[in-house]
C-alpha cells in the first residue's frame, strides 16, 4: 500500500501514536507500505512552529529529518501539477496545505492517512 501522510498523521506519529486509529497503526507499521510525506506538510509544520502554534522538541529542519530517517518517508517535492490541481480540486476544503496533499494523493495514486473528515467528498482513497 501507498500511503500519503497528512500533516497532523506525521505529527500524531512522532509525538502521539496513541492519538491514532488501530487500522492506521497496522498500515503504518506493515512492511510492505510505502510512507509519503508532502512538502506541503512541511512548510506548515515549520510556520505553525513559528508561530507558536506547535511546539518541537527541535527545530523544524531538525524535526523533519528525524521524522524522515525514522520512518523512511518518500518525500514528496511541490510541483506545479500539485499546486495547480490543489487549486482546481472543488472547494470542499479550504485549507491549501490539506488541497495540496489530496492533489498530489490524486496525481500519484496514493492513499492519504487522515482523520479530516473534509477529505471525503474527493473520493480520493482515505485511509483513518
């Protein structure tokens, strides 16, 4: 399986397992799955540090490559086809980082990890 993780997935998973649900655990930890992570979450990760709103126990750079190593996360870069398709996506959600991962989940034929309940009107497969 592909799988795609959200923002607040990556941040449950480093700081919170417990916050998530049973079948995301299984999937996570099957070692067959194949673990994205969006540049997308990045760069709010690291402006939500910024700003107060989330506390790291370490930078953000620092952080992020913590997270990548141990979990052997595929980065997934911003294109322009995943900005433009995250723009164009139907205006169920509005928050652009969200729209970014669902378009590049779409592009890519991934699977996003997620509690969003916005997430489902896109049809694209979710997985919580």
């Amino acid at each position: 399986m592909k799988l795609l993780l959200d923002s607040c997935t990556l941040i449950w998973l480093a700081s919170e397992p417990a916050r998530l649900s049973a079948t995301v655990t299984s999937a996570i930890n099957d070692t067959s799955a194949t673990l994205h992570v969006s540049h997308a979450s990045l760069w709010e990760i690291s402006l939500k540090h910024n700003a107060g709103k989330l506390a790291l126990p370490e930078t953000p750079r620092s952080w992020w490559t913590t997270q990548v190593n141990r979990w052997g996360l595929v980065e997934l870069p911003l294109t322009a086809e995943s900005l433009h398709r995250g723009c164009e996506l139907p205006p169920h959600h509005k928050d652009p980082f969200d729209r970014v991962i669902l378009a590049q989940a779409e592009i890519m034929g991934l699977t996003v990890v997620s509690p969003d309940g916005e997430f489902t009107p896109y049809g694209i497969p979710l997985l919580w």
